[in-house]
C-alpha cells in the first residue's frame, strides 16, 4: 500500500464518519445579563463622584464597575 492508497482510505473514512453524523440544532444564544452573577449592588462608586477607587483607595476610579458587581 502506497501512501496515496492511505490517504484514500482515511479520506473515506472520514467522508462517512461525517455524513454518519446527524446535523446539531443550533444553541440559542446565552442572556448573560439576567443571570444573578451579572448583577449589579447600588453602591456609589468613584465613577459617580470622580473620587478613589472603591477597591483600592490608593487610586483613582478607572470606572470598571467592579466594586458594582461580583467581579464580572
């Protein structure tokens, strides 16, 4: 068997593993925004003030909103 013998065989193969498979209904996409990990606290941050980070005070606010929410 030479390699272009092979490389038909594995080429075969392949053709009918695919068409053996039973196409995938698509997933609906995901709304992460609902989801209880997004959600955002009612604090006042230094976003609303231009004042430190609330995090870490050394710093100012970059407004990430990541002290408004549970690292998301």
């Amino acid at each position: 068997m030479d390699e272009q013998q092979l490389r038909a065989i594995v080429r075969e193969v392949v053709r009918q593993r695919l068409q053996a498979r039973a196409p995938a209904a698509p997933m609906p996409p995901a709304d992460w925004s609902r989801h209880p990990s997004h959600a955002r606290f009612n604090l006042l941050s230094g976003e609303d003030a231009d004042g430190p980070c609330f995090i870490e005070p050394a710093v100012s606010c970059t407004h990430c909103s990541y002290c408004q929410s549970r690292g998301y």
